[in-house]
C-alpha cells in the first residue's frame, strides 16, 4: 500500500456531441499531501456525457485496488449525476447506466465516500481526458500555464479594516419565514405560485423580529424583494423596528421557470437533463424561461451596487431568499459561483456582510438565528 492511509479518486467523463467522441479521466491521490499516485485517461469511441464519466470513476477504482486497495477511499466527482446515484439517494433508470453502475459497486470498498465538487475542483481529470481526446483527433496535448512570479509589491493587501477607509455599508440579510412551499422543500421563484408565510414561518419572522429590535435605532432602512413572503417577513420585522418597507425588485428569489412548485425529486423524474445540466452550469436556466444562477448573479450585484449607493456608511436590513443571499455571501468572499452549492439557509435566518467604500467586504455573520448570540452591530 505504500503507506498510503487515505487516499481520494478524482475522475471525470466527456464527450464531444453527447453523443460524441468520448473520453475519461481519472486521478489516484494521497489524501493528505495532494501526490498524484497514478493517473488513467482513455478514449472510449462514440459514447455520451454520462457513460463516460462512469467510465470515468470505474478506472479510478481499478487504480485504488491496483496501487491502496487497503487505504480509506472518497470519490469526489463533478458529476451530480453519478454522486447522487453511487451515494444511493438517486434512483438509476438509464438502461445504459446500470451496468456501469454494478461494475463501480463491486469495486468499490465497502464505506467508500461519494462527494460532488465544483468543475473547476476537478481539472486535473478533465485536462487528462481532454489530451486523449485531442491525442486522438491530431491535436497537440493542451498545457497549463506557468505560475507567473509575483511582486510582492503588487500582491493585494487586506483591507476593509483599516481606519482611514471609510464607514461600510452594512447589510443585514434575512431570509423570509416558512411557507408550504418551504416545508415542503418545493422549488419557488419569480413568476411562481408566490406563497405566503405559514403559521410557523410568522412564528420564525417574529422571533427574529424581536431578536433583532435592540438594533432598531442602528438600522437606517429595511428593504425587501417583491415577492410575497418577503413582504410579509419585512412587515413583521419593519413594525418591530419602527421603520417602513421600500421594495427592491431586484432581492427577488431566481425564477425556475417550469420547475416552479415541484419537489427536487419531481423535476428529476420529469426533467432529469435540464436538471443535471443546471446543477453543473452556472449559465443553464432551469426548463421554461427560468434564470440561470450566472443571471441571478449579475441581477443581484447590481441590486448590491444600488444598495450601497442609496446608503453609503448606512446600516440596511434586506429581507430576501435563499439564493439572492448565497449570491451576495459569495460576492463578499470573492468566491467561485459553484460555492452556492455549499451554503444552507435556514428560514428568518440572518446574515451580516459589511462593504467598504473600496470595494472589500467583509462577513460577520451567516445563517444566524434568535437563539444563536452573535455581533451583528459596528
């Protein structure tokens, strides 16, 4: 086993046409220190998407059991598609698909570790996929750019706390309160069925109402998206504080088209490409007129721009949903868009991002509740 404890299975499939000229590629590292123990990439003919990325994680379990077959395994892929379906939670029905998924099965050891991963987290298999693919077509190998060496002049430097910056502007972001919809864990956007609070969702608003009334003189001005439940949610919150509601159409939760008042699993039975496409594209809208989360993310950032405008050094409570705030967590830290897949929001949680008035941001809180004590204040 060569010492190896732990070890991690990167692969990955494509195919130029789906179907097309398709390929796989797969990558055996060391859990702890990152080292490449063996690598496999192969072109597998006309083949689609989805067949090749099995094919993709099949050779990273023939590479674990030829080189650590001893050793704590976690596969970690950018499929969602085969994630979800090793991981049990996915129903397989492609008849293409189940015996690919059998062959993975028995080579997989027992309590092995499914995790889906952002594309970008996956290039190492990608790349070698792509040069078999351009191997066979002709073309020369694809090259990774040297790093460039850095100024350490020119390297960015913390800021948002130094003295002399200026006053931010501080958001305090809260998710609306439960609905049908909510409990029911049903997809619901702009143009959808538009709920209301339930009783428990008012229950939840009114908590964190009160919870947050001890700030009421610090909060310059309470905003909310046009949808119901974020009214509702900014009423109840508003009428603690004292203060009145503006609307911002641009705090409205991404429109998900058909999709709308469906379960997740709903939308797999009835639309299972037009999901696993969204689910690994920032730039695929869901089925019928939907926004893609690249779309939410320009609306939002300019919805943020206009906030801080309106309220330079102020203090604004912007009740919203799910999305718009993932969005707006990951533009403070500057993180890739495919982070939105690794946040949670509970509902009437809050969360605090302050913005400088040279661009940086900084998190003070995130997905708080009523009963979790936390600095949102200055």
């Amino acid at each position: 086993m060569d010492g190896h404890t732990s070890v991690v299975i990167e692969a990955d499939g494509g195919s130029r046409g789906n179907p097309g000229d398709a390929a796989y590629g797969a990558v055996l590292k060391d859990a702890s220190t990152g080292e490449t123990i063996a690598e496999r990439a192969e072109c597998i003919g006309i083949a689609t998407n989805n067949v090749a990325e099995y094919r993709g994680l099949i050779a990273g379990l023939e590479l674990y059991n030829e080189h650590a077959p001893e050793a704590d395994l976690e596969v970690r892929m950018d499929s969602k598609l085969v994630v979800e379906q090793m991981s049990g939670r996915w129903k397989i029905k492609h008849p293409d698909m189940k015996p690919l998924a059998m062959a993975a099965h028995r080579l997989a050891p027992f309590g092995t570790v499914y995790t889906w991963i952002p594309r970008a987290e996956n290039a190492h298999a990608d790349r070698i996929l792509n040069d078999a693919l351009d191997a066979a077509a002709g073309k020369p190998p694809r090259r990774t750019a040297a790093p460039k060496a850095v100024d350490e002049s020119d390297k960015p430097r913390p800021r948002g706390w130094h003295p002399d910056i200026g006053e931010p502007t501080i958001l305090i972001l809260v998710r609306h309160g439960e609905t049908e919809h909510t409990r029911d864990k049903k997809f619901s956007g702009l143009g959808g069925d538009d709920p209301g609070l339930n009783a428990d969702g008012q229950a939840q608003v009114g908590a964190t109402a009160e919870w947050l009334a001890p700030l009421a003189e610090e909060i310059d001005a309470v905003v909310a998206s046009p949808l119901r439940r974020t009214r509702e949610t900014a009423a109840i919150i508003a009428g603690q504080l004292g203060k009145e509601v503006v609307v911002e159409e641009g705090l409205a939760e991404a429109a998900f088209g058909t999709w709308d008042g469906l379960t997740f699993a709903e939308v797999q039975e009835h639309h299972a490409d037009d999901l696993e496409a969204w689910l690994g594209g920032i730039d695929v809208a869901p089925t019928g007129g939907g926004e893609s989360f690249a779309e939410v993310d320009t609306r939002v950032r300019r919805t943020r721009d206009r906030l801080i405008a309106a309220y330079p050094g102020k203090t604004v409570l912007a009740v919203s949903h799910v999305t718009p705030i993932k969005v707006l967590v990951r533009l403070a830290l500057d993180a890739p868009l495919e982070a939105l897949f690794r946040m949670e929001l509970a509902p009437a949680s809050v969360t605090v991002v302050s913005w400088y008035p040279d661009g940086q941001a900084s998190m003070r809180m995130f997905n708080a509740r009523p009963m979790e004590s936390a600095f949102i204040g200055r």
